[in-house]
C-alpha cells in the first residue's frame, strides 16, 4: 500500500538545496554583499569586525577570531597553542576515531601524535572509560568534537581534562548554537573551533571559520599567526599564515547569525518528525537527547543494508550521504594508523546515511522519506506489509 502511495506522489528531495537556503534571505544577504563590495574595502574591515563580536557574543566567549576555513581554526589553534608552550612537537592529542578528518589533519599538520578513542554505540559519545584509559605522560589535549550536532561534552569529560590538566578544545564545526545546560558549545573548553562551511547550520557563500576563547593570550597569539605572524605592520614576531575571513563572507554570516536559533529549531523539529515516525525494524536511529543539546546538522540513520537503504531512497527520489565512509584511522594517508582496531568507529562508517534534513525542507518533504524508510525491506526479507 504504502509502496504504492509512493509511486504515484514521486518527490525529488535533494540531500541539500544551498539555493533554497540562501533565497531565505536573499535580499538582506545581497544587501550586505553589495554594502562590501561598494565600501572597497575587503579584508580586516568592519565586517568581520563585527560579526567577530556577534558571534563571540552568540557563543559566550571574549574572542572570536575569524579564519579562512575550520580547518585552518584548528590547525592554527594547536599552532598558537605550540607558539604559547602549552603544546610540545610528538604530544598526544585524544581524538575521536569517528570525525570528519579535519580534526586529526590538524593534529598531524602540528606534529602532534592522534591517539583515537572509540565512541559509544548507542550515544555516539566519546567511551569515557577508553579515553580514560589513554591517557598518560604524554598526552596534552583533547579535541572533542560535537559531530551531527550533537553536543558530546559531559561532566566526566571535564573531569578527566581538569584532573589531568589536559587542553580541551573543541571541534564546533557542526554545532552552532547549541547548547550544554545554559551554555553552547564553543564556550565548554579552552579553545572552540568553528567552521562556516556553505553546507554547516552557519554556512557562508565560499570558505569560512573562526576559533572563540576566552583566553586573551590565545587570542592574541591565533591573530598574530594567522596574519603572516605580525603583531604590527610589517614586523613578523613568529612563524605565520594567510588566514583570514573576508569582509563579504562576514557580511553574509552577519545576516544568517540573526536566523541561526530559528534554523535550528526547523531542523528540531523535522528530527522530532523523524524520531516519531520512523519505524522499521532493519533501521536504528541515534538515541534522543534532550532538544537544545542537538542542533541537528546531520540526522544520521544506521543499518547492515546501508549501501541497499541508500540506492532505495535515491530511486524514490531522496538524496542522501554518508558521514563518513571511512575513519581517519583507515585512510591511506596515515598508514601508520591503519592497522588500528577501533570497532565501534568501523562499524557506524559501514552503516552510517544521513538523510535530509535542514531549514528548508518541507513537512510534506519529510512525511516522504518517513514513509519511504518505514517501506524499506532489504533483499531477501519477506514483505511484511508494514
Ligand atoms: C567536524 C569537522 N571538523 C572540521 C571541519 C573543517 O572545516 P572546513 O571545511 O571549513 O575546513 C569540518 C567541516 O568541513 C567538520 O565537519
């Protein structure tokens, strides 16, 4: 029946429609666009100046400082913190062993040593008693990263770092805006990276990314490096870069920060969709958390019939992506890894879709993949009719 209805009320569902996205508001961004593109004036204006000052503001934290992308805010992060003594050459980092490989190229890029620690099945939280157990004379920091928007800190979490003086940075790149108790995340440790990246909840219209602290030193130091290593014109203090947010990125981000709560409450409410309606018994879904502490960014579905689940939406018309194929431990760029058994990371990278799910999608969109994924029967499965 259900199967049926289907074939006659066909949709196409991008994984992301970033047009529909920006049409939103249209007018005020290209308002703020063409404010920047008339001043002549394109780097280290008053555009990121303010929007430095709105997101810190957003974020709880005395600095924000704008960088080109979210791998860049990381890398650099670490940098500053190599550049402050904080951080020694061959240090351990903790890691997630399932997150985006920005995160531990940043390690890497340092010469600082990745020690991954596997995460928790069903909360998809670092395992504590793993991390934990990692930690020795060595180890200095921890990137913990609220990958899908979910927020991962905890007081055990606080506790390890604070008993082991270890830095806690972390990787916001996929959760602007929400929160822990009454604080968001990019203000719970020392040092929050955040990325702007088109698709994240913030996205701007090209690269974008920005580290928030409360640590005037950091700050200081990350500006200086990511500014060729000048404290003043001219005069280079330490070993620097070119990273920078552009005023035009900063004017549109300026005007997104304004609808990013709105945003996210969308996409809360799509998951609530999701998480009322989905049943299929061949397809389990991430446990619930309390709203605030989940922005969402991805909705991530997993199952054993992943690439079969995948090809099946797409012929009903619904993009999806998998978040990611392989963990950074696997990759063939860290060989010195791959022989690494970190099962739980392994397995989600086998089973993990994400479906759509963003401010623009419509209800009438999201009864659709609903009704699709309670229709799903792997090969070889009897037809329930369900
Ligand atoms: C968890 C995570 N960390 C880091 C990054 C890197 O950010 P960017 O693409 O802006 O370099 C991303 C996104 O791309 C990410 O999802």
């Amino acid at each position: 029946m259900v199967a049926e209805a289907l074939a006659t009320t066909s949709m196409n569902i991008p994984y992301l429609n970033l047009q529909a996205v920006t049409a939103q508001h249209s007018e005020a961004i290209h308002q703020a666009v063409t404010t920047v593109v008339d001043s002549g004036w394109y780097l280290q204006g008053n555009a990121v100046k303010t929007f430095e000052d709105h997101y810190a503001q957003y974020i709880g934290t005395r600095h924000c400082i704008g960088m080109a992308n979210g791998l860049d805010a990381l890398t650099l992060t670490l940098r500053a913190y190599m550049e402050m003594g904080r951080l020694k050459v061959g240090d351990e980092v903790l890691v997630p062993a399932n997150t985006f490989i920005a995160t531990v190229l940043s390690i890497t890029e340092n010469q600082l040593t990745p020690v991954f620690i596997d995460i928790d099945a069903h909360t998809l939280d670092l395992d504590t008693d793993a991390l934990e157990r990692a930690v020795n004379e060595r180890t200095s920091a921890l990137m913990l990263v609220h990958l899908y928007g979910r927020c991962t800190y905890n007081e055990r979490i606080a506790q390890i770092c604070h008993t082991h003086n270890l830095l806690l940075i972390e990787d916001n790149a996929q959760a602007h805006g929400c929160w822990y108790h009454q604080q968001r995340t990019g203000s719970l440790g020392h040092a929050a990276c955040h990325s702007f990246y088109p698709g994240k909840n913030l996205g701007a219209l090209g690269d974008g990314g920005a580290v928030t602290t409360n640590d005037d030193e950091l700050a200081d130091v990350l500006r200086t490096i990511a500014n060729y290593g000048f404290k003043e014109k001219y005069v280079a203090t330490m070993l620097g870069r070119n990273s920078r947010l552009d005023e035009v990125q900063a004017a549109v981000l300026d005007v997104k920060l304004q609808y990013l709560d709105e945003d996210n409450q969308r996409r809360q409410a799509l998951a609530r969709t999701y998480y009322n309606k989905i049943s299929n018994p061949h397809i389990r879904l991430p446990q619930q958390m309390n709203e605030g502490n989940n922005v969402y960014h991805i909705f991530p579905v997993f199952t054993p019939w992943r690439d079969e689940l995948q090809q099946y939406l797409n012929d009903r018309g619904i993009g999806t992506l998998i978040h990611y194929p392989i963990p950074p431990h696997k990759q063939s760029c860290y060989p010195t890894w791959n022989h690494l058994q970190l099962p739980v990371a392994e397995q989600l990278a086998k089973q993990e879709l994400s479906l759509p799910l963003s401010q623009v999608l419509t209800d009438e969109e999201a009864n659709y993949v609903v009704e699709a994924m309670n229709a799903f029967q792997p090969s070889g499965y009897e037809k329930s009719g369900k």
